[in-house]
C-alpha cells in the first residue's frame, strides 16, 4: 500500500473513532441525565402516597409499613414492581431535559388535558404533579410537563403504560412467589385424599402420605415449577361475605407448601366461576383471587399419579381434572 493510501486510511480511522466515541457519549448522557431535579420537594424515600387521574381510572397508592397499597381498591396490596418503577422514575427527571416552553406545544407532546395527571405526596404535602404524554421518539423515554408551567421535558424513563394500565388493577395478582430449589415439601387436600411429598436428606423426593413410596422425578418438576409462581387473573371481592358458597369455608380442599428454614404457604382452593376460575385464598388474608383452574389441576395430583414404585406409568384417570373435587360453574 503507498504511503499517500496508508494516510487516508489512518484519517479515516480515526474520523470513524471519533464518531463513535461522540455516539457513546451522547448515550451515556440519555442515560445519566445531569442537572436538578425538576421536583426540588420530591423524594424516593419520602413519598408515601400517589394519585394518578388517567384516562381509563383514577387511582390512589398509599403506602403503610412499608408496602404499598391500593387505596381505591379496598386498601389492598399493590403491585410492588409497579409502584416501585413509577416512584424512582419520577426521581429521574431532570431540568437539563426541558424540549419546549411553547404553551402551543402542550398538545403536540400530548401533556395538555389528554395526557394523564399524576401527583405524589410526602406527609400530605404535595412535593409533585405533573402531565405524562406521549412516549419519546425512541421509545425509551417520555414527554411530561409540571402542572401549571409551560416547560416539556423529555425524561428518559418509558411512563405511558405505568401510570395509564387501561383499566388494569394496579393491585398485587401475585399469589405465591418460592424458590424452587427451597421448597422442601407440599401437601394437598381434596374430599377424596391428602397427599404429602417430601424431599429426604439426599434430594430424592418421596410420597409419605397416604402411603411412603419414591414420587415420579418428572412429574415432581412440573408441580414444583407450577408452584414457584402463581398469579391471579382476578378477584372475587363481591365472594367475600360468601365463603361457604364458593366452597371456601370449610377449607375442604387446600395446599400447604413448605420452604428451608420452616416457612410454610396455605392456599385454600373453592369453586370454579363460569370462566374455570377458582375462588382462592391465602391463610391469613381476606383477599379473594381468581385462579384459572388449570394451574391447581396441575398441582393438586393424586397419590397413585405420583408413585413411582414400580417404575410403571399410572392409569390415566388420575391425571384428570375431577381429582380436584371443585365445583364447577358457580
């Protein structure tokens, strides 16, 4: 290669080096946004209460010893994630991300009445409110403007779908949440059976009542990949004063799940809706959820469907649904 080649080359590299630094860089800055915050009263640790008038509903957070509830729903827990995300994101906004002071921008960047209010409080005090409009062009970030001034900033936190969830509770669906590699043992109760498996000192998993026998590795996997995460579709609020309808009272049929260190989970399992949703509830709670069906029929399985006594495959009658002893269609 000539020398006059070689030059061009090594410009051009380092032009190229440039560029890519600079593109770097303008990233860092979206990501580590500098400057004051454009709430000075707002703090993360001090806000205990959020008011968001939306375009589907208005909601109320409040949070009590620590955990955030529903003020609008009953007082019920909210979604941690949920609360947690739109509480730091709000920490985030900064005064250097300021796009417009045109009022006749308002309803370009939709922070004008269409947009969704939100307000947050310290102590009563309100330390912020605010208008969210619409998501930034790369979609990672989002218009919003103080209530009252005419400044737009955009934030580079994604809010449309957190403070507006179209209609959506903004309660907590989480019904159990376990590590699998913890849990040590579960027992089920229906009208027809109990059943308990354990796991012994060696990992193996075992059947020790009704009767002791190794249980099936395979099938083990499935319950307890089901029983790490159980999520609600719904509530039955309007069940509450009904227990004994909705086949909760008495806890005819129930699952006890035992984690290391002695914590231990009840569940009580009721009838099914129309929609094959169980009427389920957690011992120590008032909070009624919806539970498809399916994930207990899952769960819930027969002694002679668990044994692996002679290595053989069971019978396909208790794998089926019946085992459960629910009540269909209430």
């Amino acid at each position: 290669m000539k020398p006059r080649q070689t030059l061009i080359l090594a410009l051009v590299l380092v032009v190229l080096a440039g560029i890519a630094g600079l593109v770097e860089a303008n990233k860092k800055k979206q990501r580590t946004p500098k400057g004051s915050s454009v709430f000075s009263g707002y703090s993360i640790d001090k806000t205990d209460a959020i008011e968001i008038k939306g375009k589907s509903q208005d909601v109320r957070l409040e949070k009590k010893d620590g955990i955030w509830t529903v003020a609008t729903e009953g007082g019920y827990p909210a979604d941690p994630k949920n609360s947690k995300d739109l509480v730091e994101k709000i920490g985030a906004f900064k005064t250097t991300d300021v796009v417009s002071t045109n009022q006749e921008n308002h309803r370009v960047f939709e922070v004008d009445s269409t947009g969704v209010e939100v307000k947050t409080y310290a102590g009563g005090k309100l330390t912020a409110d605010f208008i969210v409009g619409k998501p930034g062009p790369d979609f990672m970030s989002s218009y919003v403007r103080p209530q009252g001034k005419n400044e737009v900033y955009r934030v580079p936190v994604y809010l449309p779908s957190i403070v507006d969830r179209g209609g959506e509770t903004w309660r907590n669906k989480l019904v159990l949440s376990l590590e699998k590699e913890k849990i040590t043992g579960w027992t089920t109760q229906t009208p027809r059976e109990k059943v308990t498996v354990e796991r012994d000192a060696q990992g193996a998993w075992k059947l020790t009542e009704p009767f002791e026998a190794p249980a099936r590795p395979d099938i083990v996997n499935i319950i307890l990949d089901s029983l790490t995460r159980v999520r609600a579709s719904g509530f039955g609020d309007s069940v509450e004063s009904r227990l004994a309808e909705v086949g909760l009272d008495p806890d005819t049929t129930w699952i006890e799940v035992r984690s290391e260190g002695g914590g231990t989970q009840k569940i009580v399992v009721g009838a099914a809706n129309k929609a094959n949703q169980t009427f389920t509830k957690r011992i120590g709670e008032s909070q009624i959820y919806l539970v498809p069906k399916g994930r207990w029929t899952t769960i819930v399985r027969p002694a002679a469907f668990l044994r692996a006594e002679d290595g053989s495959e069971p019978k396909s009658e208790g794998n089926e649904a019946p085992a459960l002893g629910i009540p269909a269609g209430k």
